[in-house]
C-alpha cells in the first residue's frame, strides 16, 4: 500500500530532476599514440630485417622475424582506420611470408597472404599510384600461384 503512494512521487520527482547534458567523450584515436607509432616503426624495421635475411639465405632466421612481426601487424590493423605507414607494412610482411611460402612450393597459403594484400589494397582510400602499383604487384604473385595450382 505504501508502495502505491511513493511510487508516483518518485516518477514526480524524477522528472523534474535537473538533466544537464553531458556529451559522451569522444574515443581517443589509438593511432596518434605512442605506442602505435612505436609499433609501426618496429613492424617496418622487421619486414627490412626479414626481406634482409631472405636475400642473404637465412630463410629460418626471416620466419622468426615474420611471426614475431604478425603480432605487431595484427595490433596495428585492430584499429578501425590503420594508419597507411600500418597497412604499408602489414602488407609489406604478409608480402614477404607469401613469398617464402611460394619459394617452399606451399602454393596454396601463399596465395592467401596475396590474397589479403590485395582485398587490403583494393579497399583503400584514396587509391592513387601506389595502391595501384601494389594491386598489380600483388595479382601478378596471385597468377604465379594459380599456374601451380592447376
């Protein structure tokens, strides 16, 4: 009973209550951080490291580096709009792992780090000289496979 007759006093209450409005903070952009622009700059080292290491022979040393720098990539492309240096690099390693995986005669998984280079690139706004050339790139190192593949 007592319920019945707080209960309209409450929703009086609330109503009249003073609601200021409070703009919800906008989330920080995780690419201008620190961290993130330390991640690129690692990322991007590596995949010199390992693009090193293959020319030099060393194709056990440049998988290390390559998995090792997978980790980096995943984190820097997690964020909804990846910086290009992020994508330029992703790209560059999965690129580099496609290619040791073509050199094994591992035809079909490197076809699908090609083929994550080139739905990367195909998507990518503002297509310019660059997208382009990697696009090509990549459908060229797609081909390569296919002729094994059939």
């Amino acid at each position: 009973m007592i319920a019945f007759r707080i209960l309209p006093l409450l929703l009086i209450l609330s109503a009249c209550q003073d609601r200021q409005a409070v703009a919800p903070a906008l989330p920080k952009d995780p690419t201008a951080s620190p961290e993130y622009r330390a991640d690129e700059s690692k990322l991007a080292a590596m995949d010199l490291e390992a693009a090193s290491l293959i020319q030099s022979g060393k194709k056990d040393a440049a998988a290390d580096v390559i998995v090792k720098g997978e980790e980096i990539a995943a984190r820097l492309l997690s964020v909804s709009k990846p910086t290009l240096a992020a994508t330029q690099a992703a790209s560059d390693l999965d690129q580099l792992y496609g290619d040791m995986l073509l050199s094994n005669k591992r035809y079909g998984w490197a076809r699908i780090q090609y083929q994550k280079n080139l739905a990367r690139w195909r998507f990518w706004q503002p297509q310019d000289d660059e997208t382009a050339r990697r696009i090509a790139d990549t459908r060229k190192r797609i081909a390569e496979c296919d002729k094994h593949l059939q």
